[in-house]
C-alpha cells in the first residue's frame, strides 16, 4: 500500500510535481495563477480560462483539466513569438 501524501500548501506545486488527489476550487485557481478571485469568475464566465465544473453549488477544477489549459496556453504563446 502507498503511503497518503498529504495536501501541498503551495497550489503552484500542483503544476510542478503532480496532480492532487482532490479537485482546485477556485480560490486554489486564483492563489495558482497570481489573480483575484473574480478574474477566475470573469474566466469561466467568458469561456477564456481553464474549465470548470459544477458539484452542486460549487465551482470545482480537475487538476489535469487546469495543467491541460496551462501547456496549451504555453504551446499556443511559443507558436505566436
């Protein structure tokens, strides 16, 4: 049996050492990315940033889904300079 790893406290670390094993709310997105909250909110409502889902009432991302929307990001910059 593996061992739990316990939950980072540095949300950026999810895009340098593996994915978490629990879905990022959006304040994690927020704290990730260096934003405000509401430009997270102004993302998922423009379609502009990394997907997200409903559980509920609650706004939730998976981890792969926000690395996916990251190395697109990066491959569609690189393509452009």
């Amino acid at each position: 049996m593996s061992a739990h790893t316990p939950v980072q406290d540095d949300p950026r670390a999810t895009l340098r050492g593996g994915l978490p094993d629990r879905y990022l709310t959006p304040d994690d997105i927020a704290e990730m990315f260096e934003v405000p909250l509401e430009t997270v909110y102004q993302w998922r409502k423009k379609r502009t940033g990394p997907p997200g889902f409903r559980i509920g009432k609650h706004l939730r991302y998976d981890p792969a889904d926000v690395h996916a929307y990251v190395t697109q990001r990066k491959d569609t910059d690189r393509n452009a300079a």
